[in-house]
C-alpha cells in the first residue's frame, strides 16, 4: 500500500550528504515529497526531514540503504500518532475590497497572520498540517491566489507519555 | 601540535606517499597526468618502497587493483589524473563496488580555485562516483589530507567491503603542512556489526538442528571475510549440503563430497533442485541476485530462510528471511560452531535422520551431471577442464564475461578462496586480464590464467604491453568462437536465432598480436592440440596468449530462462 512516510536523517553537516540522500531515493525511483534540512543545536550535524510515499518494504530498503551512507548518523521513521508535524505556507493573496474581509476572517479562523501589505495583495503565513493547509487553500482559492510556497514538512517524535 | 611535529613539513604528494605507506601499501597501479605531476615526481623518490605499475588505461588500472585485491585481500590502490584519467577508471570502480572489493582510489583534481569553471581536464569526480563508490571525498584542505586517506582504507576494507575515491586538487598536492598520521578514526555514522546477537545465533543453531533438509547456500561474503575455514567445519559438522553462487567459488571445496555446484540461471540440476526441495535454506554471505534466484516467488519455495550478511540492506531486500543476522560471516560462523559444539549426541542423530536427502541431491547429480559431447572440433568445456587438470586445480583463475565464464564456473574446480577473480555483479568484459595483472603481482609465484572470450579480451587488450613490460607470466586463454557467444546464445534460445551483430567476423590473429606485443602466442585448432598448448603455455616464463578455435555455437547448460524459476532447467 502507498503510504506517506516522514523520515527523520540526523547527518553530519558535510558538503554532499544532501546529494547522496536524495540520489538514494532517485535510483530507486522514489519520490521525494518533501525535504527540510537545517543544522540542529551542534553545529557539526543536520536534521533533514523528508517526507516520501511508497510501499513500506521499499521504505524499509530505503532507511536500510541510508544507514549504509558514510555521514549518515541515525534514520528514524515518525509516524502521525506518536509525532508533532508541521508545515508553514506563504500565500499571496488578491486583496481588493471586495475580498478584504474574507481574507481577515479566513486568516482568523485558521490562526494564520498577514505578514506582508502591498496595495492589492496580502501576504499570509500559516502553520499546521497538511490538511489543514490543504483546506486553508480550498477556501482561498475562489479568492485569487496569486502565489504559494510551502517549506516541506517538520516533524518531531512526542515526548512518551506516563 | 609539539615541536617535534614542526620538523615534519611535507608537501601533500610526501603526505599522501607516506600516508600509503602507513597503510602497508606496496604496489599502486597508475597512470600519470597533468592534475598528478607532482605525486609522480615524488613518487621517483620512493622507488623502493612503492612498486608503481604502469598501466596502459586507467580502465586497467582499476582492475588490475581490483584484481590485486580480490587475490590477496588487501586494498587495492590507483592513482590517476583528473578529467579523462579519472572518468576512465568508472567502470573498474563499478566493477569493484558492485562485487565489493576494497579500493582506494585517488584522483588527480584541477587546482581548488579553478574548480566548477569548466577548467581544463576538470571532471566533477565525486558526482560521477557518488553511486558507485562506498564512499568518497573531495580533500579541500590540506590539512584533512593525512585524515581522510586514513578514513578511506578503514571504510574501504571493514564491513562490506567497497572501493573509496579521493579527489585531489593539484595545490593541495604542493602545499606544505605538518604530517602527523591519526592512528584512529572517528566516524559517527559508520560502525559495522561485527558479531552476530547471540540470540539469533542461537535460533540459527536451533533451526539447522530441527530441519529435514538443509542447504548452505554461499556467496562472495564467505570469501571477503575469510571464512572458507569456519563454512567447511559447519559443513562437516552436520553433514550439511553446499551450494555456492559465482562469487562464492572457492569458498568451499568443489571436490568435497558435499559440494553440489554453482546454483543459479547456469547452475548445476542438483544445485538448482536442492533450493527447491530444501525446508531451510541458510544464505552466508550472499545477496539473493535475480540471477541466482530466478523467478523469485518460487526461490527455495518449500524452505525457511536464515541469512547471515555484514550488509543489513542485503537482508529481506529480495525474499523474506525468518531469521536474520547481520555480523561478518566469519565470526557469526565461529559462534554458530561454538554454540553447537556442546551437542555431539544430538548432532549425530541428526545427522542419520538426514542421510536421505543427501542421497536425494545426489540423485539429482548423477541424473543430470555437467556434460558435453566431444567432436572434431575444440569443446570449450574440454579446454578448461584441462587447464583444471594440468594446474591441478591450483591455478588463479581470472575470467572475462560470457559464456567462457559460466564455462569456467561449471568446469573448473576450485579448490581455494580468491582463486576465483571474476566479475559477478557488473559482468564486465575486460575485467579479467588487468585483473589477472593485478593477482599476478599479489603472487608472484602462482600461476595466473584469464580464460577470456575473443570478443571480451579485445576491451583491455593493451594491457599486454604491460605485462610484458613488468614480465608478468599472465596465461590468457582465449575461447575462440568468432561469436559474442553468451549473447548469440540468448538470440539462439530467446530470438529465433536471429544473430543481430554477435558475430565477431574479425578478429585479429591472436597469435600474432601476442607477438607484436613480444609476448608468447600458441594457437590449438583440433582436441589433440589443446594439452600440448597448455603445457607449453605453462613452460614459458612470459605472457601467453593462447587462441583455442573452438565450437562457435556450443551452449552454456544447464540454463534457466530469465524470470523463469530455476527448476525450469534447459539440460543439454
Ligand atoms: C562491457 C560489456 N559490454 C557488453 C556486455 C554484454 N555481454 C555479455 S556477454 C557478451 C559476449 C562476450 O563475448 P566473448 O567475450 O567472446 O565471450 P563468449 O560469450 O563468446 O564466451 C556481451 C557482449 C558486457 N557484459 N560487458
Ligand atoms: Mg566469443
């Protein structure tokens, strides 16, 4: 069954480990959804993010093979239950007067923030799930998006409970 | 660091050279350039303590190393320029990857401020080997230089084994920095399973004890970890039956009474029905390739799985294994044995319980026993059981790829570990005379033959000049069947015969080539001639080619069709 997976890759922070992750996935001919990549507190390391859909055999090759790789330090599957994901999107958004309110109302009820004004377009910054974004932009379209941009998916394990 | 560490300036071409020679290493195969000139010029300095073998392609000089490695199970070294000097070694760092042999592989780079501008002979050679090395490295500082060629040899030659690439940038080979050689390695993402987790062992004791019909079924993991020793006292132990892949060879006896063959698309019937009849299959140190299992639904279909491999990716990659272990197989195998030592009664029941299927696989060999018919012309099988015959199975045997391999796989017997160098995985043609080269150096004292097909020896042909330049005895043993025969064969079976440019219509007069070159040629047209070469061969001291003109449309049998299971076995 095709399911979205989240891997989270601690790496070493070296020129090259982004290639050699992604060039695992593209010779197996799996798709990357999403991918984030950032130093975490020790400067020497990286955390990337990436979400992926495939088979879960495959997903097992896949995080076996990147145990394999040279800097890659640990490979942990998270998974919706026991993990906060998010993921933040840019909209830039038809603002006329017509429209204005709409926008203000939306944002509101979505917890969103307008981070930008220019003369007929807003800019929003929005944080949550996918699907939460996804009915964020459900709403907005009829409203005249103009442009988006999503930053990939961030996920971190829960701390366990009792 | 101290001021002692100060006297120790060096330019980088010392670092590296006294960096190589920290690693023991004694031999480089090579082949110089502009992005290289300066570790050449302090090469000449180390002419006693550095044997530098000049290849004639760099092609060669990878496999040459290649080949160096697999027959004494050091690393193997080559040093090349950038651009076409390094692009030229791809095939052999493939080679090397796939069947995986430990390698260091340097690489000339143009000079740090010139590279990403297209300079001249400028390659991005860590792009291009990123997928076919086990790892590699751009040096962009000297002072990592002493670091990162420590690191190389560990990750080349511990856990699965593979070949590691440093790109070198020219500067970098100039400048001057302190030499101070780590003793240790530091790598957080890298540390091998070496033994085995005792309870997996224990489950593996437990089930080889419990089966009915077991099978050992081996691979090139048996020979990189050394462990020929350890899979032969399991065998007797347990009166346990042994079936190898191509890269296993070697690894245990083919003349032991427990030997069943290769198994596999060219495998032996008993081989090819024991997986199939077997209900617990145990895979050491091999990686369930399409080409061994066939269709793979139906591979050991009536068998539980055990798999012990250093490589935790190679395990479940292809079939569902019940009881994994990742550790090197030599000391899972020296646990497993110790496990079972304490249970002498047990094993000897066992053993009697099972004498059935024995007797069951060795049906199956004297229904359908390797054979050929002899005619008036050359069998191809005649010429390698001869070689088998007259090296008394002693021999280093190289091959090239094709039918003259599968041949050598069937025919020749091999007694020894790393008596074997061919290329498995990749199946590269031109593999196997560089390669010859490089056992030929690793033992000075053996004989070394590369059983080459007409069409495969003509890909690495030049390097002759280099075994003659270095009066390197190689023997290559030419198949002569004027066809691509392994591919004329597949268009015979699969294609209605329709031989689309498989025909090698022109060859060069083999005998004459070796000649020009000043190596020895001999020529055997008819049966009668093929021992009398051999022994000629064997008599001289130099390179020899020997062109056998045989049957041009003789067949690798048995043969399972691709994709078919491998009880679906064309006989002869
Ligand atoms: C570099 C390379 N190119 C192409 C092939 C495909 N191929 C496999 S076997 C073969 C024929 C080899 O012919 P020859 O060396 O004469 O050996 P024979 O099969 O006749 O014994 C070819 C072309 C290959 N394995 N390697
Ligand atoms: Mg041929």
């Amino acid at each position: 069954m095709e399911k979205t997976h989240i891997l989270s890759i601690l790496v070493e922070n070296e020129s090259g480990v982004l290639t050699r992750v992604a060039g695992l996935f593209s010779a197996r001919g799996f798709n990357i959804d999403s991918i984030c990549v950032a130093k975490t507190l020790d400067k020497n390391e990286s955390k990337m993010i990436i979400a992926t859909s495939g088979d879960a055999q495959i997903l097992e090759q896949i995080t076996k093979q990147l145990n394999r790789l040279v800097n890659v330090i640990k490979v942990q599957e998270l998974n919706d239950e026991d993990s906060v994901v998010r993921q933040t999107v840019l909209i830039k958004i038809n603002a006329d007067e017509t429209t204005k309110s709409d926008i203000f109302r939306i944002k509101d009820i979505f917890g969103g923030r307008v981070i930008d004004v220019a003369r007929n377009y807003y800019t929003l910054e929005f944080t949550g799930s996918e699907r939460k974004i996804e009915s964020l932009i459900d709403i907005l379209r009829p409203l005249g998006i103009k442009d988006i941009v999503k930053t990939g998916i961030v996920a971190l394990q829960r701390v366990k409970k009792g | 660091m101290n001021h002692n560490s100060k006297k120790n300036l060096m330019t980088g071409s010392k670092i590296i050279i006294e960096s190589l020679i920290k690693e023991g290493v004694d031999t480089i195969f090579g082949y110089p350039g502009g992005a290289v000139l300066n570790i050449y010029d302090e090469l000449l300095n180390y002419k006693d303590k550095i044997n530098h073998v000049l290849v004639r392609h760099e092609q060669g000089a990878a496999h040459a190393a290649d080949g160096y490695a697999r027959a004494s199970g050091k690393v193997g070294v080559v040093l090349v320029t950038s651009g076409p000097g390094a692009t030229n070694t791809i095939t052999g760092i493939a080679t090397a990857n796939m069947d995986s042999v430990p390698m260091v592989i340097l690489t000339g780079q143009v000079p740090t401020n010139l590279i990403g501008n297209d300079a001249f002979q400028e390659a991005d050679t860590v792009g291009i080997t990123r997928p076919c090395t086990k790892h590699n490295y751009l040096v962009k500082d000297i002072k990592d230089l002493a670091k990162t060629i420590k690191e190389a040899f560990y990750i080349a030659s511990t856990g699965r084994p593979g070949p590691v690439l440093i790109d070198i940038p020219k500067d970098i080979t100039s400048s001057v920095y302190e030499f101070d050689y780590p003793e240790n390695v530091e790598l957080r993402g890298y540390s091998p399973t070496y033994f085995g987790h005792h309870v997996q062992i224990f489950k593996l004791a437990a089930e080889i004890l419990k089966a009915k019909k077991p099978l050992l079924y081996t691979g090139g993991g048996v020979i990189s970890s050394n462990a020929s020793n350890e899979l032969r006292e399991l065998a007797e132990l347990l009166d346990l039956p042994v079936t190898s892949t191509l890269m296993g060879l070697g690894g245990f006896p083919s003349e032991h009474p427990l030997f069943f063959g290769m198994l596999g698309m060219h495998g032996s019937y008993a081989a090819n029905m024991a997986i199939s009849n077997a209900d617990f299959i145990v895979a050491i140190g091999a990686r369930f390739d399409d080409r061994v299992t066939g269709k793979v639904e139906e591979f050991g279909k009536n068998a539980k799985f055990a798999h012990i491999d250093i490589d935790p990716s190679s395990i479940g990659k292809n079939v569902k294994i019940e009881i994994p272990v990742v550790g090197d197989v030599k000391s899972v195998l020296s646990s497993l044995l110790e496990v079972l030592s304490g249970k002498s009664e047990e094993i000897s029941s066992v053993k009697y319980e099972r004498l059935g299927w024995l007797e069951e696989i060795n049906a199956w060999k004297y229904e359908h026993p390797l054979n050929y018919k002899m005619g008036d012309v050359i069998k191809p099988q005649y010429v390698i059981e001869k070689i088998y015959e007259i090296t008394n199975g002693d021999a280093i045997i190289s091959t090239e790829v094709g039918q003259s391999q599968m041949w050598t796989a069937q025919f020749y017997r091999f007694k020894n570990p790393r008596t074997l160098l061919t290329s498995g995985g990749l199946g590269t043609m031109g593999f196997g005379f560089p390669a010859a080269i490089g056992a030929q150096i690793a033992h000075p004292g053996k004989t070394v033959f590369d059983i080459a097909g007409d069409g495969s020896i003509q890909m690495n042909i030049q390097e002759l000049a280099t075994a003659v330049q270095y009066n390197l005895p190689v023997k290559i043993a030419i198949i002569n069947n004027n066809f691509l025969g392994m591919i004329r064969q597949w268009q015979e079976l699969f294609y209605h015969k329709r031989y689309s440019f498989s025909e090698m219509n022109v060859n060069p007069d083999f005998v004459k080539l070796a000649e020009a070159y000043g190596a020895v040629g001999l020529r055997a047209k008819h049966p009668d001639e093929v021992v009398p070469v051999i022994e000629k061969a064997m008599s001289v001291k130099r390179p020899v080619i020997m062109d056998f003109v045989v049957d041009k449309e003789e067949g690798v049998y048995p043969m399972v069709a691709p994709g078919a299971p491998i009880t679906g076995m064309l006989l002869v």
